[in-house]
C-alpha cells in the first residue's frame, strides 16, 4: 500500500515513481506540506503505529522513511518505544481507530503530552472540533469544513483509496481518568471521542494483482460466487470490488448488492441458538455440541443471498453471521483472511485459508463447491 494523496486543507497527489530497484523515490517534504503538517503527520505515524503493523500502517511508514524520517528517534522522544510503559488504545475492527497518548509533545508545559488518533476516517472526523488548514493554522471545524472534508473522503473512496484521518487532542492532568482510559470498561474512551484537531486525510492505494480479475472470473465460471467483506468503507469497498470483477458498474447502486456489516447484522436480527432459541452467544448458555447457530431471520436472508456481493465495514461477527446462514442453506463454503478478526469466520467455514498480512477476506460460496 501507498499513500497516493492526503488532504491537508487541501488536496496533494503525491508522486509514486520508484527507483531502478522499485523502491519508492525519496521526497522532500517541505515542498509539498507546511512545517506544521509534517511535524504533525510524523509524529503521528510513527507514534501510533503497533509493534507489529499490516500493511496499511505500512503505506503511511514508507512516507515518513521517503522523507528521511527516523521512526525511532521519534517513538524514542515521546515515550512510545517498545521499551517504554505507553498509555495506547489499539485498533480493533469495531473501534476503528488506534490511539496513544505521548510525552514531550509541545514543551508548552509541565505536563506536556497529546493523545494521538488515527483511524476511519469519516468516523474520526466527527470527533474532531478543530482542523489545520492548509496553512497549518487550528481552525474550528465548521459545518462548511465538515461537507468538504466530506466530499474529500468520498472522492478518495471512488478512486478506490482506503481513506485514514490523523487527529490530536492536547491533554490536561486526569482529564477522564488518571490514564484517560474512563470509562474503563467501554470499548471506546470518552477522550477520543471529542474535542479532536484533524491534521490530515491520507488515500492510501492498495495495488490490485494484475491475477485478481481473471481469479475471480474464473470461480464465477466455474459456478462459485465470489463475495468481498471488508473493513474499508462502502464507497470505496464498491470501487475495489469493480476492478476486481466481483461486482458490475450497474451493480453498484442495485438493491442488496452492496451493504455494511453492522446494517446486514441488524437486519438479520443475529443468530439463535434452534436449542434454546436464545440469541447466539450473548444469551444461550447450552454447552458448545448442544449448540446449533441459525439467521434469526433466514426469510429475509435468502432474499439477500443470491445477490449480496459486497459487505463493508464489517466486524467478526457480521463476518460469523454471513457463513454460518450460507451453511444454514446448504452451501459450501470457503473463507480467506488476513487477521484475527477472521478468525471465527474461516473456523466455521467448510474450508478456511489463513493468508498472512497479503491476504484479503473473501467470501466464496457455491452448492457442491469448495475453493
């Protein structure tokens, strides 16, 4: 992955020529971003990134290294090393976003530390009510800022650009708890919710393999559907889904073609258990061989089956609830994935491929069929 553009009040393409060695040309950072922007953006890149990071975290790492950034000089100066004791809230696939508080980030005071946030970015931006604007200044982020950050996201998303938005909250002294981590047992801290400055945008392009087209034409042929779920947003979910031949043009806006998880999962009404006839697994207490998993709403779910392609936005458990209503109907299935969020789906799946950090996760189902 690359980062192809990033909207820092303003849209920047950024130039992805690569060296005789296929290595991405060095850049020079201040003539493309304000002190500001970059100062910005470094820190939170290499701040808040995981000790073990996939590809995304990847694309924005390879900017900082194309502008001559030392990751661990800066991870060392904000107490975010592997060695230091960090205060981090890491990214899972209904949080949609990874956060960390650092020290040493202004010298404007005694306390002096910023908590980080990185994440989806049209679920970050509504936490922000601040923004740099293209000359670096913190701005209020108006109602005007908001549809045109808006409109940057979705013309992003049409080019098939996963869409990751920067943010910062500077911090005082036990706001929401001596660690900011209040209310301790939600999943998403009451501090990152608000009072956020959007630095900037990132469109990060997943290069497609040139196989992928002809891969998934030759299942279709063959009789197996071929559906994509994915944690990206719908719009640009849709775009991926284009190029890679699993959906049409003309599919794009048919009826349900396309949806997100959470919005499918709702739809469904969950699982049951057809033991108990308790929802699955937060109210049936029957021992795992007892339990048997079925749509609650099977009805509704055969009428998405033959054309749902696409789910966006997806969690584990809308994953879990697609496999295991295409098992309820007979179908034989076959998951890949690239992470532990896949792992209840490819484990309840006729046949599960674990890819590693290269893979991607796609549905395949088809009478009689294992891919």
């Amino acid at each position: 992955m690359k980062v192809a553009w990033v909207w820092t009040g303003k849209d920047i393409e950024m130039n992805l020529d690569q060296d005789e060695n296929k290595e991405m040309k060095p850049i020079k950072p201040l003539e493309i971003f304000t002190q500001t922007h970059w100062d910005h953006i470094t820190t939170s890149i290499a701040c808040n990134i995981p000790e073990e990071f996939g590809a995304t975290d990847k694309g924005m790492v390879d900017l900082l290294k194309r502008g001559g950034v030392k990751i661990e000089d800066l991870q060392k100066k904000h107490k975010v090393s592997i060695q230091d004791e960090k205060i981090r809230f890491p990214f899972s696939s209904s949080r949609k976003r990874m956060s960390t508080v650092i020290q040493n980030a202004h010298g404007k005071d005694a306390y002096d530390r910023r908590l980080l946030v990185k994440g989806a970015s049209e679920i970050i931006a509504k936490s922000c009510d601040y923004y740099l604007d293209a000359d670096g200044q913190q701005c209020n982020f108006t109602d005007t800022v908001r549809t045109q950050v808006d409109t940057v996201i979705n013309n992003y998303a049409k080019k098939a650009l996963r869409t990751i938005a920067l943010a910062y909250r500077d911090l005082e002294p036990g706001l929401h708890g001596e660690k900011h981590d209040e209310p301790r047992d939600a999943e998403i801290k009451t501090i990152e919710t608000k009072g956020l400055t959007l630095i900037c945008i990132l469109g990060i392009y997943d290069v497609i393999r040139t196989e992928v087209p002809g891969a998934v034409e030759t299942c279709q042929r063959a009789g197996v559907m071929v559906r994509m779920i994915t944690g990206d947003n719908i719009v640009t979910a849709k775009a991926i889904a284009e190029k890679c031949k699993i959906i049409s043009a003309h599919e794009m806006e048919e009826d349900k073609v396309c949806i997100q998880g959470p919005e499918f999962y709702e739809l469904m009404g969950g699982l049951i258990c057809t033991n108990c006839k308790k929802s699955c697994p937060t109210e049936c207490e029957c021992e795992t061989h007892e339990r048997k998993e079925r749509v609650r709403n099977m009805d509704l779910f055969r009428q998405y089956m033959p054309k749902l392609k696409v789910m966006a936005r997806s969690r584990p458990e809308d994953k879990y609830l697609l496999v295991t209503g295409l098992m309820n109907n007979k179908e034989v299935v076959a998951v890949t994935g690239d992470g532990t969020n896949d792992a209840p789906a490819l484990s309840k799946a006729d046949v599960g491929f674990g890819m590693g950090m290269t893979g991607t996760a796609v549905c395949l189902a088809a009478a009689d069929i294992i891919i």
